[in-house]
C-alpha cells in the first residue's frame, strides 16, 4: 500500500505542473496588457514601468512562471489585477460556499442515483427500468445552462417555491444542488443498476430468498451492500467533478463561490485571479481522485493495480 501511494504521489506532481505551465502561459499569451488593466489605458508611461517592474512583469516568461510556482508553493497566488486583492484572499472566500454546493448535490446525486438504480436492476427489463435508464439518460444529456433556467422558470417564477438566486441559507441551496447533481445523479444510476443486476444473479442471494428473507430484506442487507463499493468510487470522482463544474451553476445562481469568482475574472481578464481559481479547482480534482483511489485500494487491493476509476468502468460495462 505504501508504494501504492507512492506512486499515485509521484503521479498527481506533473499533472498539476502541466495545469499551471498551461494556465499561465494561456494568461500570458492573451492579448491585452495587464498594466493597462490596472492604471488604464492613458495612464502615465512612468507610472506603467514601475507597476511593470512590481508585478514582475518586465522579465520574461519562464522567470514569470518560475515565479508564479515558487509563489503557489508558499501560498502566494499573487493580486488581484482588478480588486487588488490578494488571490488566496478571494479564492478563500468563495471556497466555502462551494464546497457546500458540491457536498449538497453529491448527497442529492447519491440518493437518487442509488435509487434508480436499485430500482431499475430489480424491475430488470419492465417499464420502470426503462423509465429509470431514460431518466439517468437525460442527467447525462441536459446540459446546466438548460436544466438550471428551466428549473427557475418552473419552480422559482411560475410556482414561488424556491428563489430565483442569491446565496443566504438552505432554500437557496436547493436549485442549484439540483442542477449540478443532474449528471452524477445519471452516472450513479447506470452503475448501480450494473453492479445490482450482477449481485442479484449470485448464489448467495438465491440462498437467502431460500431461507425466507423478504426482497426487502434481501436487498438491503445484502445485494446493495455488496453493490455499492465501485459506487462509492464514482461518488468520490464525481465530487472532484462538481468541485470543478461549479463554474456555469454558480454563474446562472449568483452564487458567490470559487466558479463565479472565475467566470467574472475571464470577463475582466483578471489573470492571476483565472490562474489561481484553475489551480485551485484543478489540485482539488487532483486530491480527491487520489484519496478514492486509495479508499478502493483499500477496500479492494486489485485496484491498485488497475485504478479505481478503471475498475468501476469495466464492472460498469460487465
């Protein structure tokens, strides 16, 4: 196990050393002129080279770049271009609030995920399976940007259950957990089903309908329990997933976290603020798929072989 983590490690290092070459050199070959952003475009030319010179601006692309991993390393991310806020500064603030958005949908997704699923693979072939893999087929396919207004439309505008947007508390929290979950949600159910229909058909869980046990019973204590270990795996990816997809939910709800902090700065071409928010969301997928794969590691030692993603696919295609 120890060299498992070793190598996964050693694995996550130019990973994330490719996301930030190819992130700040996206920033830096991007027209415009950042001191101009800052002081405008008729400030003083004096006034220009000095601001230059305490950005770092005047050396040249490695030297910035070296600069800018030395930087992420201690925490420093560098100001603001816009705000003239520290980066670290902004990115903490919107950190909370989606983490808490990723955490909601992943529950929402677990839940009704798991359900379709379980529900689908014991109703094998009927209609209700079919209903359930066309509903797991429309999370994949509606993309955010549709599900998210037709959503505010039905239930905020036209019914008044929920706000339209905004960020104060649970009732805020619902559309956009919702929206977010729907692929997931979809993911889980196509996995679940697979990983059900194939428990169901084991020895063991004719044995147990044999001594009586209820399909109630039979499921819960003992199909589902078993089904659920590469479930579990895809849950956890799939957080690194809503973590780094935040980005259009938040911008459709104002919602004040890490996504719409950078979809703003893109507007503003506010680079160091584009650069952190990537770095940032990119790390965190980066953890989180190598915390799972070390839990499937544990809980299932061919992974370590193979990848705990790998493996949840091909039980998936089984």
């Amino acid at each position: 196990m120890r060299r498992y983590v070793i190598r996964r490690l050693l694995a996550a290092v130019p990973t994330l050393l490719a996301i930030s070459a190819i992130t700040f050199f996206m920033g830096y070959l991007a027209p415009g002129d950042p001191v101009e952003i800052i002081l405008g475009q008729h400030a003083n030319p004096v006034a220009k080279a000095r601001v230059r010179h305490e950005l770092g601006l005047d050396r040249g692309p490695l030297a910035q770049y070296l600069a800018f991993v030395s930087g992420a390393l201690r925490g420093d991310l560098g100001v603001s271009y816009v705000t003239r806020r520290p980066v670290t500064q902004i990115l903490a603030e919107g950190l909370p609030n989606t983490a808490a958005l990723a955490v909601a949908a992943l529950a929402i997704a677990l839940v009704v995920g798991v359900a379709l699923g379980v529900v689908a693979a014991v109703r094998q072939g009927s209609w209700i399976d079919k209903a359930c893999m066309v509903a797991a087929l429309a999370g994949v396919s509606v993309p955010a940007f549709v599900l998210g207004p037709l959503l505010i439309l039905l239930l905020a505008l036209r019914l008044g259950w929920l706000p339209v947007a905004g960020w104060g508390g649970a009732r805020y929290m619902v559309l956009p957990a919702v929206v977010l979950a729907g692929r997931p949600s979809a993911m889980i159910a196509r996995l679940t089903r697979a990983q059900m229909a194939e428990v169901l058909r084991q020895d063991y869980i004719r044995t147990a309908r044999a001594k009586g046990l209820s399909e109630w019973q039979t499921i819960t204590r003992h199909a589902l329990r078993n089904a659920l270990t590469p479930v579990l795996t895809v849950a956890g990816t799939s957080l690194g997933y809503l973590l780094s997809g935040s980005f259009v939910v938040e911008s459709i709800f104002t919602v004040p976290g890490i996504g719409a902090a950078s979809v703003e700065s893109i507007f503003r071409r506010d680079y160091p603020v584009i650069q952190g928010t990537t770095l940032l969301m990119a790390t965190g997928f980066v953890l989180v798929n190598l915390v799972v794969d070390l839990l499937y590691g544990y809980l299932d030692p061919r992974s370590a072989a193979t990848g705990a993603m790998e493996l949840a696919a091909a039980r998936e295609r089984e």
